[in-house]
C-alpha cells in the first residue's frame, strides 16, 4: 500500500481521523479504503482510566 494509505491507516486506527473522512477522499480506491477501514479505532477512554486510579489508590 501507499504510504498515504498506511498513514491514514495509522490516524484512523489512533482516532484521530473519521470513517466519514476515509470514506470521502476521493484520492483512495475502494480497496485502499477497505483496507483502512479493516481495523476499528482504538480509542482509549480516559475517564475510565482515572476512574480506576481513583479507586485503585483509596483501596
């Protein structure tokens, strides 16, 4: 694949870019997009994360 197409990989995967945007770029192939998409978003949720924390240090 393109470099452009492992970088927006890259974005998507992090969350920082949309499926919406992916979808909408015309400069990709279904294929190239496809393959972006593949993966879904990792996205970490911080309150979750503090949460824990929280109660991990008043046990």
């Amino acid at each position: 694949m393109s470099q452009l197409t492992e970088s927006l990989k890259r974005l998507y995967k992090s969350g920082q870019v949309t499926a919406d945007y992916i979808n909408a770029r015309t400069s990709l192939t279904k294929e190239e997009k496809t393959y972006i998409l593949s993966e879904e978003p990792v996205i970490e949720d911080n309150y979750e994360n503090a949460f824990k924390v929280l109660v991990g240090e008043m046990a």
